[in-house]
C-alpha cells in the first residue's frame, strides 16, 4: 500500500502535467481529497495507456494497407506495366469511386468476391429497415388514431364540462332566488305574528270574549263536524221511521226540534267566524 505523501506527489505530478503552463486551483489538501485524486490519476494513466496501445495498433494497421498496396502497386508495374498515375481522368474517377465504395462497404479488398456479400449484407439491411420502417408506420397510424379520438373525446368532456357550469350557474341563481324569497317570507311572517300580537292585544283591552278566538272557532268548527257526523247515523235511523206510520203531529214536532237546535249551532258558529273575519 502506497504511502501518503507518495500519493500526495503523485497528484501533485498528474495536475501539473494536466494543466501544463497553467497554474492548479486551490484545493483543500487532505487524506479524502488526496484519495480521489489518486484514484483520478490512475485512471487517467489506465486510460492514455489503452489510448497508446489503440493509436500504436492503428499505425501498425496502416503500416501493413501501406504495405500491401505497395506490394500490389509493383505487382500491377511488374505484370502488366500498369502504374494509377497512367490512368485518364475518367479512370481515376472510377478508381477512387471504387476506393470509396470499398471503404464505404467495409471490405477487406477491391474484388468482386468481397462486394457481393457486403452489398447483399447491404440489400438485407435495407429490407429489414423497410420492414421496421414499415411497423413504425403502422404504430404511427394507431397511434394517430387514438390520439384523434383522445382528442374527439376531451372536446366532448370540454363541452359536457360547459353544460355541467351552465347547469350549475342556472341552479346556484335558483337557490339564491329561494334564498330571496325564502328571507321574504320570512320576513313577512314575522311581519304577520307581530301584527297577530298586535291585534291581540288591542282585542284584549277591548274585552273580546276568548270564545271568539282563532283556536277556538277552529275548536268550534271542528266540533261541529264532529257532531254533524254523529248525527248521520240518527238521520239515517229517522228516515226509517219515517217509513213507518207515526203519529204525523208528533214526529212533525220532534222534527221541527231537531231543526231549530241544528241552525241555532250553525247560527252560531256562522255568527263568530264572521266576528272574527272582522
């Protein structure tokens, strides 16, 4: 395990190799700091070394393709005297069109071996792009589709929303308008049971018997509803007597009584509600 100053001098090498003429920033100096930078440094080193070894594998690499082409340059100059400076404008137009289809193929070489399968590689890519063009389409369309009918449908939710807000507005006026009339009528009750107590009093000075009252007409005439519904049956039983052969004079009286007694109630109590409309 290194020690911490090795580290710290380390770190100190690093930055002032990475910021070069410029000054380092000032930075709190201990145990954490000095870990992290360490440990930036290093990887940092990892990484230039993998650089290196690509860049030095890629000089090799072209080392050999200029190798190779010098070598198929003097085969072509031994075999057939054939130089690509010799060529006319037009045949170094196909030469570097050649060049640049091989290098755009990926190809190890020129030849027609190689380019027939990275054209049919090609020809294979492009149909299976097609194909996913193709799906893509057809989920562009669904999509489509339901983004019109997710459209179609917040329209509709927009215009019942409308209603719903008109509706409401209509029935909160409604309510206001109760509430109005319902303070009104409230108002005006109050306004009737002060002039009821009102009233009262000025018939209490005046000596009004209690007899005539409101709640004792009611009484009164409920009473007499009473009675006249007790009496049916007895008229009922009379005019079956009346079928009968009495004594004309004396059932004529008895008749006559019952009368006069029925408008003398009736009389009455015609008498007080009339008093009490007063």
């Amino acid at each position: 395990m290194e020690a911490p100053e090795e580290k710290e001098a380390q770190v100190a090498a690093w930055l002032k190799k990475i910021f070069g003429d410029h000054s380092i920033p000032q930075y709190e100096v201990n145990p954490r700091t000095t870990e992290i930078l360490h440990h930036l440094a290093e990887c940092n080193r990892v990484r230039d070394r993998d650089v290196c070894l690509v860049i030095e594998d890629l000089k090799q690499k072209a080392r050999e393709y200029e190798s190779e082409a010098k070598h198929l340059q003097d085969l072509l100059m031994e075999s057939v005297n054939f130089s690509p400076a010799n060529l006319s404008s037009a045949g170094s137009k196909y030469l570097n069109a050649l060049v640049d289809s091989a290098v755009a193929l990926e190809t190890k070489d020129t030849s027609l071996a190689s380019f027939i399968p990275a054209v049919n590689d090609l020809t294979s890519d492009l149909f299976r792009t097609k194909s996913k063009n193709e799906e893509i389409q057809l989920e562009l369309g669904k999509l489509e589709k339901n983004l019109t009918a997710a459209l179609v449908l917040e329209k509709c939710l927009r215009e019942d929303l409308k209603k719903a807000e008109l509706h409401l507005s209509m029935e909160r006026a409604k309510v206001d308008n109760r509430l109005q009339n319902m303070d009104f009528l409230k108002a005006k009750a109050e306004e009737f049971r002060s002039g009821i107590r009102a009233a009262e009093k000025q018939l209490s000075a005046r000596g009004m018997d209690a007899s005539l009252s409101h709640q004792s007409l009611v009484a009164l005439s409920e009473k007499l509803a009473e009675l006249k519904q007790q009496t049916m049956p007895l008229k009922k039983k009379l005019e079956s007597y009346l079928d009968l052969m009495p004594n004309p004079s004396l059932a004529q009286v008895k008749i006559e009584e019952a009368k006069r007694e029925l408008d003398t109630i009736e009389a009455e109590l015609t008498k007080k509600v009339n008093m009490m409309e007063l």
